[in-house]
C-alpha cells in the first residue's frame, strides 16, 4: 500500500492540487516587519497595524484550515518572519500538524548555535537565506544594513551546523551580477542549493522605486551566456507555448496568507478575497472573483506571438504585470526582455 | 515479524497530506515521497486519530470497512506497516 517513489509521486500531487484547486503550498506572511531595509523590498511599509495583526490563536486557526483544504508546505516568510512574537510557537505547530515547513529570511536573528538547533528540534525542514554577494559592501549596500553581510553569512553556517537543509536565494541586480558566480561556486563547495532570479518586482502598492535595481538587457545576457558556458545544464530550457495553458499557479495549487490573515492567490497578487481567520478556506475559494487570476491563459495576454522562439521562455506574472503596469494580462518590458535572452542562448 | 503485543505510532517528522482519499507522505531525511492508496489512507486517518493501534485492531479495520477476509486484511495491514516501519514513517514498540 505504500510506494516509495520520488518525482513522480511529488508532479503527480502537484499537477493535482493545480487541476483541482487544492494549495498544496501556502506562504505565511508572520509580519510585516523588518531588520533590514533593501533597496529592491517589494515591501510598502514595515509596520504592522496593531489593530489588524494576527493573534497566536489566529495563526492556529489559519493552519488548521490550511490543512484541512489541502496544503502540504508552509513556507514562513515576512518581513521577517522571526520578528514574529509568535514565531516559535507558529513553527511548532506546524510541524506537529503535519506540514513540510521551510522558510525565506535574511538569518540575522539566528546568533546562536541554540537558536539553530532549536529551528532543528522544533521541525523546520528547509531554510532559504536571502544572500546577495560574497562581498559585504555590495551585500550591505542592498540590505542598508551595515554588517548584515556577517551576520547572514554566520547564520548560514550554524543552521548547516545544525543539519539543516540550507539554500540560498540571491535576486540578480544590476549591484550584484557581476559577484554571482563567485557566490554561486562558494554554495557548490558548502553543498547549499543556490538559485539566482533576476526579476525584480515592483513594490506591492505599485511603487516603481525596486526597478531601478533590475539587471539591463546586456547585463542579462552576459549573465545567462556566462553562465550556461560555465554550467550547460543550466541553461534555460523552453517551455512549448500552448494556447490553453494557464499562465501561473497562483490561486489554484498555491495560496498566501498576510500577516492579517488575508487570503491572496500568490504573495505578488494583493487582492484579498477573504480572510481566513474569520471564514471558511472554501467560502473565500470559491469566490468567483477569484477565477479572474486563477483563469489567464497564455492565448490572453497581449502582444505575444506565438510563433516567436521567445514566447516558449515567456514567464508571464500577472501580479508584478498588475503592480507594474495596472494589467495582468500585459507582459512587462522586462519580462519580454528577460524571455528574448533565454531564447538566443 | 508483527506481534500481538506491539503497538504502532506515526512519527510526527513525517510531513503529510490526502488528498482524494490518497496520502502522500515526505521523508525530507531520504528525500523521498511516499504514496498511500485508498486502504492505506483510511488505516492512516486512523491512526491520526488513535495514536497507538495495534495490528488485531488496525486489521479488524481494514477487514470492515473494505469488506475483506481476515486473512487478506492481515496481509494487506502487515505490508502496509512494514513498509512505513522500513522508512521510518512509523515506530513500533511493546504495548
Ligand atoms: C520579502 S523577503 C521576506 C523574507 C526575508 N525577509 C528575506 O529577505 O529573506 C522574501 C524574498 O523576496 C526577495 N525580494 C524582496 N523584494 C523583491 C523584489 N522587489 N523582487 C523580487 N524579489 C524580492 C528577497 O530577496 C527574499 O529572498
Ligand atoms: S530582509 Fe526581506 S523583508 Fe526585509 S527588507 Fe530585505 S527583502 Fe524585505
């Protein structure tokens, strides 16, 4: 009755939870709030409202519905989800619920080598850190914080310490990219998993002010050419543009949850349709509001031909679309540019 | 191997979820996934539910619900738990 098998199993439950609406994976905002101040956030402001914030209880109820509607991964992010004075307790719970609970966070409140182990024992399954160089001035100048550098780096290492899975997520900007290969040969020989993404996002209330950090057209290419001569598999891979393929997940096999229980399709589309701690997941799930996100096709959006080699790399967002351009279905300049770079590779 | 005096426990470790009357189970230390089938996912909610069956009980189940004999239900319960015993998604001990 029970199959030990891999990938197969995991895209299995994948392309159901997207077929049938269930989220496998849910983000928990814990707070808006932050110990760092990067230049790219996409975060409007670092306050909470005291009014509106989540109690423990809350938080509680908000997992129990996520796992009664289907989720598996909870991922804690923010702000910074440590800032959370419920943070420990939120953890715990999840994992004693049955979640695979991982989480995004710039480390810096992980001092200890205790705070790494107890991250251990109170069931964290993966921590992704947000490390932009190896170099401190440039990591620095993205956080605005000084000494943040030491501090992430000094983290990474006790959670490895501590038998944790660790990752790496550095967002490639026009500061960074020439210090990306560097960090990425330093997580080879750490045995961290490191992924690099260039697109920036605007922030969540549609200020523009992130953009100015994004990679240029050249800058993309170098990169990408670089890169795929250093590691070939790496390079980018098409995916066949069909008509009738939805353009994303969001709102369908995964979901996010702000810090004031508002329930969102993905962390880039702000539109609340409910909130969670006062009603039912599948009251606010079935909402036919919802289905304007969840339904976009690649055939809706605009200005793509299909018989371009660029439409098979075409990542189309229609949350960073919306934020950037008041459109969904209008792809940016940005993300057309990023497409016509993969495809001349 | 399966006694009458042991009892069985889900090792809370193990990220899960059903779905469809499916489970899929993660063992994030082998990096695996498992998959249980519709039998498999009732005698799991079980044992969500009652955190220590034994074998008789957890066979008694099985024979029930699915309208099996007993000795095919044994079978079928026995594989069921030495497999997830094997990656150690469950823990036997005395009752
Ligand atoms: C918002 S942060 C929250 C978690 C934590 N504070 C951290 O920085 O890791 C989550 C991830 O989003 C990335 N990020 C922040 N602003 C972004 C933007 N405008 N576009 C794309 N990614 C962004 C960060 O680099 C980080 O990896
Ligand atoms: S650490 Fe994360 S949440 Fe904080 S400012 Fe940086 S990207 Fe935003």
């Amino acid at each position: 009755m029970a199959t030990p098998q891999n990938l197969d199993i995991l895209n299995k439950w994948r392309l159901k939870s997207s077929a049938s609406w269930i989220p496998l994976q849910a983000s928990l905002e814990l707070t808006n709030r932050c110990n760092e101040r990067c230049q790219h956030c996409y975060i409007p402001s670092f306050k909470d409202d005291p009014k509106k914030v989540l109690s423990l209880h809350d938080w509680y109820l908000v997992l129990d519905k996520l796992k009664k509607a289907g989720t598996l991964y909870i991922v804690l992010m923010g702000g910074e989800a440590m800032l959370s004075p419920f943070f420990w307790d939120i953890l715990k719970y999840s994992h004693s619920k049955g979640f695979h609970t991982s989480m995004i966070t710039n480390g810096m409140k992980i001092k200890t080598q205790e705070t790494a182990d107890k991250l251990r024992n109170f069931g964290i399954k993966q921590m992704s850190f947000s490390l932009y160089s190896l170099k401190p001035h440039v990591h620095d100048f993205l956080t605005r914080v000084k000494g943040s550098h030491q501090k992430t780096i000094k983290a990474i290492e006790l959670c490895q310490n501590a038998g944790l899975e660790v990752g790496v997520n550095a967002l490639l900007t026009n500061a960074n990219i020439d210090d990306i290969f560097d960090l990425e040969d330093w997580c080879i020989e750490k045995n961290i998993v490191f992924k690099a993404d260039p697109t920036i996002t605007p922030k969540l209330d549609g200020n523009l002010d992130p953009l100015k950090l994004r990679a240029s057209k050249e800058q993309l290419l170098y990169f990408f050419r670089a890169r795929t001569k250093k590691f070939p598999k790496s390079k980018p891979k098409p995916e066949t543009y069909i008509e009738s393929t939805h353009v994303c997940n969001a709102g369908k096999g995964k979901c996010a949850i702000t810090a004031y229980g508002d329930l969102i399709p993905c962390i880039e589309i702000r539109e609340a349709f409910g909130n969670l701690v006062t009603e039912d997941f599948s009251e606010i799930w079935k909402k036919e509001s919802m289905n304007k996100w969840r339904n976009i096709l690649n055939q809706d959006l605009k200005g793509i031909d299909p018989k371009s080699k660029s439409s098979n790399f075409c990542e189309h967002c229609p949350g960073i679309s919306n934020n950037e351009c008041n459109d969904p279905l209008q792809p940016t300049q940005f993300q057309k540019d990023l497409a016509q770079v993969k495809a001349s590779l | 191997m399966f006694y009458q005096n042991k009892t069985y426990k889900i090792n809370t470790d193990n990220p899960w979820q059903c779905m469809d009357q499916e489970t899929i189970i993660l063992s994030p230390k082998s990096n695996k996934a498992h998959e249980l089938n519709k039998a498999g996912t009732y005698l799991w909610n079980h044992m969500q539910e009652n955190n220590t069956p034994s074998l008789n009980e957890l066979t008694e189940l099985l024979s029930v619900k699915f309208n099996i004999n007993g000795i095919e239900a044994k079978t079928d319960t026995e594989l069921f738990l030495k497999s997830l015993i094997e990656q150690q998604i469950l823990v036997e001990s005395d009752s």
